[in-house]
C-alpha cells in the first residue's frame, strides 16, 4: 500500500524548473485577478490531547505554502482560510474583489476529509457558476479518487486531486490557463485540456476520465510527480501570512485579512520546512515512501532568510521546523545550526530571539550528542522523539531504556526540551512488573522520572500509505462500523482504537486515556514545582503539566465516549480486499492501478483501457484495497 516510486535517475526535477514556472505563470495575461480561496479542512473532533494546543495556534505549512508560491506566480486576488479559525466559511459565499470564487483548492488531511468533502459540495451548490475544483494534500496523496463522485447527485467533487507537491499544482495551471481562451472560465479551461489530454503530461495528477460512462466513472492517474531537490527555489514565507482570514463565526468573508501583527498574535508558532526524509523503513509510517526514499533540505542561508524574514514581518518567536527526522543526516544539522548559530537580526544573536523545535529519532539524537551544544546555541529549545517503545519491542529503531535515560540527561544539561511520542499496541500489558519497562505505565513513569517535559501516546493501526494497511484488511482487524455507524475519518487519529485484534478493544481506548492521566496529574504537577529549580527546564516542566492536565480534561469525555461504544459494539471489520469505488488507470499504460481507496464499492468494474473507453478483458490482478 505505499506509494510507487519514480526511476532512481527521474526522481526530481531539473534545477530552477519551479522558478521557471513561476517566471511563465507571471507572463499570462487576464488571469491574475481570478478569485482564489485556498481552504484547509479541518474537523473539530479531533481537537484534543496531543494536539489540542498546537493546532490552533500554528496555521498549517502547506496552505501557506500554496498562496506563497501563487502570489509569486503574479496572483494576487486571493483568501487563505483555516476552518480551525473561521469554520462556517461556505466556498459558495465567498467573494474576493466583489467576484466569486474561480478557483477553490481543498487541502485536508485524512482526519479532516469529512470536512474537505463538505466543503466540495458547497461549491457545487453554484450550479455553473461553480469554480474550478482542486483537491490537495494528504488526503489527496493517497486516496485521491476518495474527492470525486461525492454524491448525492452524479458529478459532485473535485475536478482534480493533486498528488504532488507545489510544481504539480504550478504545472497544472499553467497547461490550463496558457490554453485558455478569451473569456473562458477556468472550470472550462480545465474541461477542455482535460478532453484533449492535455492534463496527461502533468504528473502528478488523478482526474476523472471524460470517456467513462457518468454511472461508471473511471479514474486517470498521471504518475507519481517528480520532486523538488532544491527546497531553496521556493519563495520565503509571507504572502501565506499576509492572506489568512480573521477568526470568526460568519458563512461570508471579512472584509480584509489579518494584518501582520494580528497573524503573529494568532499563529504564535510558525511551520517551516528545513529538510525532507528519513532513513528508517517503519511498516506503520509512509513517510518515507511519499519523498521517494530521498533526503532534501534547505541551505543554511534559506533557513535563516526564512525565520529572519517571519519573525521581522509577523513578530512570530516559536519556529516549529516539521521534519521527518531532523537528524538523519549529520552533515546538514551542522551546516543548518551553524548558520542558526551565526545569524544575527537587529543587532542580536538571532538564537537569543527565536525558539526552534524539531522532530528526530532517538538514534540519531544519541548518535550526534556531541552536536548538542552547537544546536543549542542556533535556537533549539525542544525535540519530539518519535521512540515509540523504550524496550523496541513494536519497532527497533535503536533505541533503549539505558540510551533514553542518557539522552534525556544530555539534553536536560543543553537546555533542550524532551518531547516523547508512544505507541501502545494490542500485545502491550498495561502494567508490568517491577523492573520490566514492557507495561504502558511503566514506561509512562520511568519516562517522567527522566525528564520528559511532554507526553503523546497513539494507539498502532494501519495508516493510510503503509505497509500496515493491506494485512489489517486481509486479517480482518480494521473496523468499518461500530455500534451500527461507520467509523470517521477523524477517528483514524491515533487517538481512537480503530483496528485491534484485541478481544477487548475498549480496554485498550481506556489505556491510552491512562497513559495521559499517568503522566498529566496533579502530583506529577507537584513533583516538577517541588523539583523546578533542579534544572533549567523546570519551569517547562509545570507549564507543559499545567497545558496537559487542561488537554486532559478535552480529551477525557471524548475517549470514554468511544471506549462505551467498542463495549457496547457490535464491531464491523472490512473483511478482505475489496475493488475500487472508481477504478483508477495509469496514463502511460492503460493498466488498473492499486492505490489506497476508502469508501465502499457501489459496484464492480472490470478495468478498462485507455480513459476507460472500452473493458479489457484480459485477466487482472484485484482492483485496489479498501480502508
């Protein structure tokens, strides 16, 4: 179930091919004033405990990204929205310059596709007024035919999911707005390249085939989209910023968007790229598979521009940097933290303003201690450990009781924050006996006892894009309905027991509330203001408890609520593979491709040839797996 890869030699794209489609976007003429709203979807249900705080307080990287690279593409008329901010904003109320959207673009992660579905609709409501259609993100990546035939009338959804990253979108406007003619929508320039196949030579792109009957609907897929190698082609961060709607309760728009000072109030955190990859193959992550096993990052001078440039323009302190693994290559964190370390911005060490956090595995961590020092001193205040299981017994990524305990040491002494995030599993005891590190509880204390300022526990199920996903299917252990209703998509959070083969799955929601509670509690709150002066990071220590024990109580009612309806049950399984809602054929080949689908089937399809023109009757292998 991960995604393909490209030739080794036909991974990225030549260098300067995304500013070169900037520069030819730029020369387009009577296209420039189009009305565009980007919207990230979001779903409330999954506003609790480990992202409660974080998750309003950070507008998402990506969105930003999108109007960033638009506006340096010569666009101007645009609107960002978080629904997490402004969650009643209606795509079909929304205008920009007195005109109606042109162009809406969805992106939404797998929690929040319910919403991005929602969202999709709204547009349809304008009848043939409606704006060109584009589905990205996450969602999008892996499921994308998920976005069409939304229902409940035929041709409801997007008219294209993006598979790929910012050139994919660029190219995608660019082959249909350089074909458009005088006057023509771009709804109806996109129909037009769609029909002459012009869309083909875009990979990256997954659109409906215009020769499929409309109660059969076959899908195209363009091909896996060719990455950037040189993240430094991308324009620094500031058009993203400039371009978010106020917070509010209103179906319409605001007048104006936030003005800077009102942004770095609103989004106290900044997102940034710094680097791409991982080294590590975990079966549960698909990480890895989307940067096609490659590593990319930013130089060092880029980096700073970026942070510099934020923090000068939008009075934003907290830098959250969202690698894979930060430290998977040595050579890049002292070339990134040297620069960090030897930047200035008005006249002060740029460390002295700024906090910088990051995401590596305890490995690498532990590996490269001896660069501790040097990160400190760039501006690194915290990292997020993705450990998992101290004892490795779900996954060995080389860590260990002894190593964490040493880690955590070293980082307590360099004055850099901790942060755990951990799985439990069926085959994991709650509690184990003395000694014994295997038991939920007993990792969760041993964690605190050695300095961990925050905790994040996730139950192991099968993601979306994994190599997870197609044995829990097979095996029967993935849950389609329980209590009669089908599971959301905002319960495949990794807060919610969505797959168990456990016989008592509700007992293993109730641990993960557990875990929290063991490690968010009044006394372990006493514990750290009775210990704060003990070590610098004391102080971080009762916040974060204080911040926790406030999540804690989100989250609390939210679990109980799911854990009552595991033991209530009954509990439905997907039962084996299943053939696609809409079948999905490669562009070059012809052939019906396998590729992480959602939804039931309505029906079955034989695979089809060529834009699904004529069934091919040769035999096949299984159309693609449900979720």
């Amino acid at each position: 179930m991960e995604l393909p890869r490209r030739p080794k030699n036909d991974v990225h794209l030549p260098d300067g091919a995304l500013r070169q489609r900037v520069h030819d976007l730029r020369q387009l003429r009577g296209v420039h004033d189009l009305a565009i709203g980007i919207m990230y979807a979001f779903d409330y249900r999954t506003h609790m405990l480990p992202f409660w705080y974080a998750d309003n307080r950070m507008a998402p990287c990506a969105v930003r990204l999108l109007a960033d690279v638009l506006h340096d593409a010569g666009f101007t008329n645009m609107r960002v929205v978080l629904q997490q901010w402004s969650p009643n904003v209606l795509p079909s109320r929304m205008r920009l310059a007195g005109r109606p959207l042109d162009l809406l673009l969805v992106s939404s992660m797998q929690v929040h596709a319910e919403r991005a579905y929602a969202l999709v609709r709204d547009a349809h409501r304008m009848g043939a007024d409606r704006p060109l259609i584009l589905a990205g993100g996450p969602k999008a990546i892996y499921e994308p035919t998920d976005f069409f035939e939304l229902g409940p009338q035929p041709g409801i959804g997007a008219d294209c999911a993006v598979t790929g990253e910012a050139f994919v979108l660029l190219d995608l406007l660019h082959t249909v707005f350089s074909q458009r003619e005088r006057a023509e929508t771009p709804l109806a320039a996109f129909e037009r390249a769609r029909r002459s196949g012009a869309l083909d030579r875009v990979p990256g792109l997954v659109y409906l085939s215009p020769d499929a009957p409309v109660n059969k609907p076959v899908a195209i897929n363009t091909g896996m989209q060719r990455l950037l190698r040189d993240l430094d082609e991308l324009p620094l961060p500031d058009a993203g910023y400039r371009l978010l709607e106020p917070p509010h309760r209103r179906k319409t728009l605001a007048a104006k968007p936030c003005s800077p000072q009102r942004v770095g109030k609103l989004s106290t955190i900044a997102s940034v790229i710094s680097t791409q990859g991982c080294k590590f193959n975990c079966s549960y992550c698909p990480i890895p598979a989307v940067n096609q096993r490659t590593w990319r990052h930013k130089s060092p001078q880029r980096l700073v521009d970026e942070i510099v440039h934020i923090h000068e323009n939008f009075g934003i302190t907290n830098f959250f940097s969202t690698d894979d693994n930060f430290f998977n290559d040595r050579q890049t964190v002292i070339d990134l933290m040297t620069g960090l370390s030897q930047a200035t911005v008005g006249g002060e060490k740029l460390s002295s303003r700024i906090r910088f956090f990051t995401e590596a595995t305890e490995f690498d961590v532990h590996k490269n201690s001896d660069l501790l020092p040097l990160c400190r001193s760039g501006g690194l205040a915290a990292i997020w450990f993705g450990i998992e299981d101290i004892t490795a017994g779900l996954i060995n990524k080389g860590q260990t009781a002894g190593k964490t305990a040493e880690m955590f040491a070293l980082l307590h002494r360099a004055d850099i924050e901790p942060m755990v995030m951990m799985m439990h599993n069926d085959a994991q005891p709650l509690r184990s006996k003395p000694g014994d590190l295997s038991g939920l509880l007993n990792q969760v204390r041993y964690l605190f006892e050695h300095g961990a300022i925050t905790y994040q526990c996730t139950y192991l199920g099968p993601a979306i894009g994994t190599r997870d996903l197609e044995p829990a299917v097979r095996g029967g252990w993935l849950y389609r309905r329980v209590g009669g209703r089908a599971v959301p998509a905002a319960f495949h959070d990794g807060n919610h027991v969505v797959a168990s083969k456990h016989a008592r799955p509700w007992r293993q929601q109730l641990n993960v509330l557990r875990a929290y509670a063991a490690f968010y509690n009044p006394l372990n709150l006493l514990k750290s203001l009775m210990n704060m002066r003990k070590t610098s990071l004391g102080s971080k220590r009762v916040a974060f408890q204080l911040i926790g024990q406030i999540g804690l109580l989100l989250t609390a009612p939210k679990m109980l609520a799911w854990a009552w309806r595991l033991r209530r049950g009954p509990i439905d399984m997907y039962r084996g593979l299943e053939a696609a809602r809409i079948p999905m054929l490669d562009v070059h080949s012809g052939e019906e491709i396998n590729w992480a689908i959602e939804h039931l089937p309505t029906f079955t399809h034989e695979s089809a040839s060529r834009r699904g023109a004529a069934p091919s009757r040769a035999p096949r292998a299984p159309a693609a797996t449900v979720r």
